[in-house]
C-alpha cells in the first residue's frame, strides 16, 4: 500500500525525521523535505523497510525531485550534554532552518516534538510509514548518516562502524572493551553495558 502522500492540504508542509538515536557513537542526523503539492511516488516507504541500495536510489530521487530539503546534525558531545531526546529535535530544527523554502506547516516522525518558528506541526508514530513527506526525510536522514559513519570509520576501524554504523553489535562492543571509547562516542550512553544501552529520556531506538 502506497503512503499518502501529505497530512496538510493547500499549504507547504514539510516531513522531518532522525536517524541514529540507538547508536552508541556518532552525531545523531534528521532532514526534512518538502515534496511537490502533486507529488506521489509509490516507492518511498521507511528507512528501515529498504534494502540499502533502495535507499541510495531514493535518496538521489528525492534530492531531484523535493522543493527543498536539508539535513541537519547535533553531534555526540551536543548529545551528552544535553541528552538524545533534545539532540535529535535540535537536528530537526536546524534542518528545517536550513530549507531554501520556508514550510507553512511541519510533520514529525514519532510523538516528540518542540514548537519550531510558532509553525503548526504534527508529530505521527510510525510516520515514516505512513506519510510520503515523512518517509523521504527518514530515508535522506538514514542515507547522509550512514555516509558520515562509514567516512569516520576510516580514523577509527576497529569499532566496525562502517557495517554497524555505531550500532551496539557485538563486534562495536568487543572493541570498546578492548581499546575503549573514541572521540566520536556518547559517553552519556552505558557503552559497557549489556542491557540497555540508552537513557532514560530517550524517545524511542532509531
């Protein structure tokens, strides 16, 4: 089944999404994208739900095709200190303070937001599978991190990021053990931890 492809009529809405909340390294990422009044592509679905080579495609697609879009990042030391719950909202803002054409209305993936420039705005759980505008900010979100962790794991290969993309796998954590945190982690995560991994005011595991 297709997303539809807006929740706002007759005004410019702009989709926002985040990736990298549940890694334990590197700058958490979110775009936001505004999509043609007529656009539809039946193709654009959550991040999480493509196959990596999809998503590059789309990336590239909805690069051509958006009115504007603009990705924004908060990195680690910015986590730490003010916590991944604030962080990945901060991401939002400053992607949305960098689109070329001012939104008249924002929507938001998951149910955590901050009011942005006194715009009216939606937060929607599982958006990203449910809105078009949404799912292309997931995607670029997704595409543009993922870049960024496979270029720092060049400094730091022994952690494996450019396959976990500072995910917590098993291969992330033997490293950390063995020749402890890099610059780029989150020290405000339990990076030794086997359970959970993330504070308490984290929003959710993306």
């Amino acid at each position: 089944m297709s997303l539809l492809p807006h929740y706002y009529t007759n005004c410019i809405e702009a989709g926002c999404d985040e990736a990298g909340r549940g890694c334990l390294a590197g700058d958490v990422y979110a775009a936001a994208v505004i999509l043609p009044a007529d656009y539809d592509n039946p193709l654009l679905n959550d991040s999480k739900q493509l196959t990596p080579r999809r998503r590059e495609a789309l990336s590239l697609q909805i690069r051509r095709d958006a009115v504007a879009w603009s990705v924004g990042t908060v990195s680690a030391k910015e986590i730490d200190r003010i916590n991944i719950l604030r962080a990945s909202i901060l991401a939002m803002h400053r992607a949305l303070d960098a689109l070329a054409v001012r939104p008249e209305a924002v929507i938001v993936d998951g149910n955590r937001f901050t009011q942005y420039k006194a715009l009216p705005y939606t937060t929607i759980v599982k958006g990203d599978g449910k809105y078009q505008p949404i799912a292309a900010a997931s995607i670029l979100a997704k595409t543009f991190r993922d870049e960024y962790m496979e270029r720092i794991a060049e400094e730091y290969p022994y952690y494996d990021w450019a396959s976990n993309k500072g995910y917590p796998t098993p291969a992330h954590r033997r490293a950390l053990r063995r020749y402890g945190p890099s610059p780029y982690h989150r020290m405000s995560y339990a990076l030794f931890a086997e359970g959970n991994l993330l504070p308490d005011d984290n929003p959710g595991n993306g």
